[in-house]
C-alpha cells in the first residue's frame, strides 16, 4: 500500500481491546455510506486489535466521516482513512497521513486472506516497518481479478518467501481465487480484519472510475458516514464525549 509518511495524532485514542467480550458473540458490522452507494461490512473477532480499534474511530470519534477514496485501481482494491482528506483541494497526492499509532499485525492465514471483498489495513513498507504493523487508520477493500495459473504461482511464491512450507495456499483458496477473485499476491503481507456483507456492486462502481496519475478519483468519492450496526456487547450505549487533540509532526 501507499507509503505513509507524513503522520498526525489525535489526543486519548489507543486500540481498546476487548477480545474477551467478543466471544461467541457474532461479529460486529459497520456500514459505510459513499457517495456512490452503500457498503456493509463485518469485522473479524479473530483479529480483535483491529476490530476494535476500526470500531473505536467510528465510535468515539466517528473518524471516517467525509473521507475520501484516494486511490482505487481497477481490478484491485480501494483505499480510504486518510485524515487529510477531508478537506483536499482536487489533483492534491494524498495516502500519506494515518494516526500516531501502529497496530500489531494480525495475520490468519490460512483461515483469512484477501478473497474479492476482504476488508484489510493498509500499512508503510517493509523497509522501515519489518513488523507489518497496520496503520491505524487507512484501510482497503479488495476487489481483485480472477486468477490464472501466474497469479495463483504469485502468490503461492509469495507465502513461500514469507513462511516457507509452514503455510501454503488451500484448495479454499485456490478455488476462490479461480472463481471470485482477489489479490493472493498480498497474503501474508497485511492483515484482512473484514469483509464486505452487501455492496459489491458499490465497491466494483468506485474502483472503476476515472482517476489520475496517483491513481486518485478525478472526481471524489466519499466517505458519507461510517455507522456501527452492531456493536461489540456492551458498548451499544452512547460513550462519553472524548477530547480531541490535532497535531501535524513536523
């Protein structure tokens, strides 16, 4: 994903985990309202730092309000969370801001991996972040082509670069890929803490529109408002009102 660079922070945010409430309790579901459409999606209880912490900036701070889309590549994915966008004048390069704050990577393979639809954290490269801690905020969709024998080989290469023979792709995934899609190259590579439930079509919409040489909509797509259907249990009631602190590193 986009190399983050330049970082803001916001004053008594920090990743709730609460991995203990989740228990065999469904999993918790936001809807994200887009100027072209609507999107649902669920959140994994088996990469519970992430879950909560996706669930804590709508939540407590309602973060993703009036974002954009800053970067959709056809056939790919689609990326939102940075907080700059907000208010980006039209051409602007954005991807470059996220929270002050890293979250551990979660990675489930082979049980969780970037099918066409998957939910998953976008994050700095391996050059300076080794880890592959996510970033705190921006996050992409996949949507991801059909998979021939050389993508399925990407991504088998891939998981053997990264594990050895300690994971390799399943008949689940093989099939999936072949007949739904997704991006096997990136298994491995960043945690997938989701997946779309309804909205494909909107997903599919956005990652086909014009775009430039960033690869951001030349028209902005954005981010209506992000709204918890269901909740983790026990945080459905309406939490205190939390302090906000903006600081742009210079």
């Amino acid at each position: 994903m986009k190399k983050i660079l330049l970082i803001i922070s916001l004053f008594v945010i920090g990743i709730a985990v609460s991995a203990q409430t989740a228990k065999n309790t469904g999993r918790p579901e936001v809807l994200i309202e887009t100027t072209m459409g609507k999107i649902r999606v669920a959140l994994y209880n088996e990469t519970p730092l992430h879950r909560d912490n996706f669930l804590k900036l709508i939540r407590e701070h309602h973060f993703y309000d009036s974002l954009l889309f800053h970067r959709v590549i056809p056939d790919f994915m689609i990326q939102a969370g940075d907080p700059y966008s907000k208010n980006a004048p039209k051409g602007a390069m954005l991807g470059d801001h996220s929270l002050d704050y890293n979250i551990p990577a979660e990675i489930r393979l082979p049980q969780i991996y970037h099918k066409r639809g998957a939910l998953a954290a976008a994050r700095e490269p391996d050059d300076v972040n080794p880890k592959r801690e996510s970033s705190s905020s921006q996050f992409y969709i996949v949507y991801g082509k059909k998979q021939d024998e050389k993508g399925l080989q990407r991504g088998r290469d891939n998981l053997h670069k990264l594990f050895g023979d300690s994971i390799q792709m399943t008949d689940e995934m093989l099939e999936t890929y072949t007949n739904i899609g997704g991006t096997p190259h990136l298994d491995g590579g960043y945690t997938v803490f989701g997946e779309v439930l309804e909205g494909m079509d909107v997903v599919d919409r956005i990652q086909r529109v014009e775009r430039d040489e960033n690869d951001r909509p030349l028209e902005d797509v954005r981010i209506i408002k992000a709204t918890i259907l269901k909740d983790l249990p026990g945080m459905e009631k309406k939490p205190k009102k939390v302090v906000k602190k903006v600081v742009r590193k210079k």
